[in-house]
C-alpha cells in the first residue's frame, strides 16, 4: 500500500511530531505533504527517509492549492490519503476526490470544546468542518475526550475511530548527565529548583499561570520551551513581577533535545483549560517528573491510578475552560505556587515511570493505525463509485 499524509505545516508541534514517530512504525510507503511551513519536522522526516513535498499554499483562502494538490496526489498514485489538521483536513479530503482516491482518512488532533488548535470553534468553522468530513472514509480521534466531542457535533459513530498519540518511552528516560549538562548550558544552577513546562505559547496554555507561580517562588526557575503569540506577553509579565532573570522563554526548543530539557527540570507543569490529548504530560512522565495539570485526557480518560505522580490541578475553577477573568487566573496561580512549593522539598528526585506511559507505546498506535487502514480500505472497495470521483483533472 501506498498512503500520502497531507498536513497543514511541519514546523514544531505535537502533531507534526506525532506524525514523525508514527511514520517510523507504520509497515507500508508514506509520502508527505506539508501546505505550508516546511520546518524542523520537514527536515526530520527527510532524514528518516520520507518523502516530503511542500505545496507552498499561501493561506487559508488559497482556492489555488486545492487543484495542484489534487494534481499531486493524482500523479503519486496513492491508495489512501490521511490528512492532519483543519486547514489540511478540509483542502486534503476535497483534493482526495477529486484526484479519485475513495479512501480517505483524516485525524483530529486539536479539537477542544471551544477551541480548535487554539483558535476559537466558530459557527462557520464548525460548518465547514462538518460539510468536508463526509467526504472522507473515517475520522480518527486522537482520544477519547475528541471522539465524544466530534460525535458530539453529529459525526456518526461508526466513522470515529480513537488512535491514541503515542510516545517513544526510552527516548525519555532520565539521564543525570543530561542533566548537568543542559543546565550548565543554560545557566542553571545544579541546587536551582527548575519547574518546566512544553508547548505553543499561546492563550489556552495558559503559561502565565506558571510565569506568576514561578514568580511568587523566590528560588525557582522556569524553563519554558515553545514559540507562539503569547511570548511577548509572557516576557513583560515576568518583568513586571520582578522575575525576568529566573523566566527562561527558550523559543523552539530542538524537539531531539526534549528529554534532555526534562532531565533538567524537578516538575513539569500543563496549566492548559482545554486538550485533545496532553501529549507532553505523557512525556514528562517518562522522563520520571512529578506533574501538575489542568484538562489532560491522556491521563483523565484512563482509571484512576494509571498516572501516580500526575496531580490535578483547577479542578474547582468554574471559568477555566471558557477563559476565565482576572481573578480566576490569580486563584488558580496561587493554587499552583502551593502545590509547587509543596513539591520543592523533593527537587532532584526521579519516579518510576507510571502504567500511563506504557499504555501510550508508539507502536500500539500504529498497529491501531493500520487496522483503520484496513477498514477504511474495505468499505472503499465495497462501496460504488462515485460518478464525480471519476472525472479527469485539468
């Protein structure tokens, strides 16, 4: 078989990551295609062997893209197409029948109950998300917190298909000289107690929560990896409190360099009101850190138990999943400067890696993957053909 994964950028992301690892693990020829920003992820998956084209789309409304993409999936000869992201799930399942591929696979990885890849979920979104996922074979969720939320939205059932995110869980194992030598690259003293935290700097993040945590902490240092529109913002608050020389914002982090990052850290904190999944809490628990979190399906979706050493926090936070106000954010700051104080006392100190991580296994994902594949493949065999499916491209 031969699929071609089209996907809105590859610059760093957990997506983009996502899509890296499971292409390593999935047993058949993948191509592909980024319609924008061919970035560090592009030059990862070239390394690995993979095929990637960059369709150079110039934005959201670039009707242009549509009939070069269909000409480009025409010409590979794909027999499955899967799309990741909305810009590319909406283009890419449209250029798919036009270029005569019936089977069709899209992922979610972003959807959250008011946001979709930290944007707001508007009418006219949801509309156009909806009218182009009936034109694919199947949806997958990446949990399943998405999977009621899409059926939620009115997609059939029997089109949903939860494919959890997985993780290489070696590469995350804690590594004492990783440690020295991170923090000796940054700066850091080996007695600093070092809180972390990964991911866009962007509003549903909620990274300034850490930033004032950190702030209210006189002898804790916060490095925070990731990029987005909130840097700006963050920085002139860390100012502001006094606090910019024990604020790190490192910008994009190396994505090979993450576990190393987290060697280097004694807590990792995802203060975010929303996720489809929570990718980096399953990360920092490989690497043996001790968690504090707002909304994570990865660990809220499985039993109690399954995630030792992961504390829910915000629990009581009536506004946090729709924004909040100023004096919500300054509750749930001060709730998490106690609970990082209170694990101050440990710093230094590694856990096992807890039943979560084990259960999120790279390879797991890809078998599931493919057993979509198949499913997907049959009905496509099974089903008569379209008459608009069979019309030539210019």
């Amino acid at each position: 078989m031969k699929a071609l994964h089209i996907i809105t950028g590859l610059g760093v992301g957990g997506a983009e990551q996502q899509l890296r690892l499971l292409l390593r693990e999935l047993p058949f020829t993948c191509d592909v295609v980024t319609l924008t920003n061919p970035g560090s992820v592009a030059d990862g998956l070239r390394a690995d062997g993979v095929r990637v084209a960059d369709l150079g789309m110039r934005g959201n409304r670039d009707l242009a893209a549509l009939p070069r993409l269909a000409r480009l999936i025409r010409r590979g000869g794909y027999d499955l197409v899967h799309t990741h992201l909305y810009r590319a799930c909406v283009y890419g399942r449209v250029a798919a029948r036009l270029a005569g591929v019936r089977t069709v696979v899209a992922t979610e990885h972003s959807l959250g109950e008011t946001e979709i890849e930290g944007r707001p979920l508007t009418r006219g979104v949801r509309a156009l998300y909806l009218a182009t996922e009936r034109l694919g074979s199947a949806t997958v969720a990446v949990s399943g917190t998405v999977a009621r939320r899409l059926r939620g939205w009115g997609v059939p059932a029997d089109r949903i298909h939860v494919v959890t995110n997985g993780i290489d869980a070696a590469r995350f194992r804690f590594d004492k000289d990783d440690r020295a030598a991170v923090r000796s690259r940054l700066g850091v003293p080996d007695h600093a107690f070092v809180v972390g935290g990964v991911g866009r700097l962007a509003p549903g993040k909620r990274f300034d929560l850490l930033v004032r945590a950190v702030a209210a902490l006189p002898d804790a240092v916060l490095l925070l990896a990731g990029d987005g529109p909130e840097r700006r913002r963050l920085g002139t608050l860390a100012e502001r409190l006094g606090a910019a020389g024990r604020i790190r914002l490192l910008g994009e982090w190396d994505q090979p360099d993450i576990p190393g990052l987290l060697s280097a850290m004694d807590v990792f904190v995802s203060a975010s009101r929303e996720e489809a999944f929570g990718l980096a809490v399953v990360e920092a628990l490989a690497a043996g850190l001790p968690v504090l979190h707002g909304a994570c399906p990865a660990v809220d979706d499985l039993p109690p138990g399954s995630a030792p050493g992961a504390r829910r926090l915000f629990a009581d936070s009536p506004h946090a999943a729709a924004g909040g106000d100023d004096e919500d954010d300054a509750r749930d700051a001060a709730e998490l400067a106690a609970a990082l104080r209170e694990l101050s006392a440990a710093a230094g100190q590694r856990l096992d890696p807890p039943p979560v991580v084990h259960h999120y296994d790279i390879a797991r994902s890809a078998e599931r993957l493919t057993e979509v594949y198949a499913h997907a493949l049959a009905g496509a065999a099974a089903a008569p053909t379209p008459p608009s499916t069979r019309r030539a491209l210019p």
